[in-house]
C-alpha cells in the first residue's frame, strides 16, 4: 500500500543536520527504496515553512522536488471539511492541512505515516488508514 507521508516525518527526515535514527525516519527510507512514499502540496508548504537560509531552502526545495505532489482535487477539499465536522461533533480537532491529507489518503486508498497524536485520535471516526514503522 502507499504512504502518503506527513509534515512531521519529512522535517525529521530533511530538515536536521545530523541523520536522524527516529523510527519514522527509517520507515520513510524504506518506503522511498520501495517507490511507496508520497506527498502533497500542503505538506511540502509546510515542510518548506519556516527556513532561515536560503541555501538550506534550495537544498530542501531542490530534495523534495524528487516527488511529485499527488493531485488535489476540489472534492478533496469538502471531503476534509466534513471530516472535520465529523471529528469536531465528536470532541476531536485538527488542523485544516490533517483533514486535507485524511481526505487525499482516503480517495487514493493510502495509509498515513505522521509522528503527531492527531492521526490516531482521527481514525475511529474517519475512514483512514496508519502506517507504524515496521521496526
């Protein structure tokens, strides 16, 4: 199955200067050797957010570029609306990016690889699938 690879895990696997031994890091390089990670536009924004050097921003630019963005359509967008309501009519919140890749792994039938506690607290209402690293 696919992998559509959150924020979290990206910034931990390409934004520090040493190499990074987290699980999901390793988890991701397996899943790039085996052509199964992928990202959105959003989730290259938000990755891209925030660096201070420019030369570090061009080498980021320039690594994730390696991927290309899985199209976003608009039904995607009123997908994540309502599982927002959903989550939000049952105590649980989120950010407007988290329910976007909800709705986008869902239409292309991908599991979701986040190091964040939103995922887990989303998937007993939402038809969405996790990814754990395999270690």
């Amino acid at each position: 199955m696919n992998v559509l690879v959150d924020t979290g895990v990206w910034s931990l696997a390409l934004r520090r200067r040493q190499i990074s031994q987290d699980p999901a890091v390793l988890e991701l390089r397996e899943l790039i050797r085996e052509g199964r990670a992928h990202l959105i536009g959003p989730i290259r924004q938000e990755v891209l957010s925030g660096i201070r050097e420019k030369t570090q921003f061009d080498r980021l630019r320039t690594h994730l570029r390696e991927f290309p963005d899985l199209p976003v359509q608009m039904g995607d967008h009123e997908r994540a609306a309502e599982f927002f309501n959903v989550c939000r009519s049952r105590g649980v919140q989120g950010s407007n990016t988290d329910f976007v890749i909800c709705a986008i792994a869902d239409r292309y039938g991908m599991a979701i690889l986040a190091t964040d506690g939103d995922f887990p607290l989303f998937a007993p209402h939402l038809p969405i699938q996790l990814h754990f690293p395999r270690r």
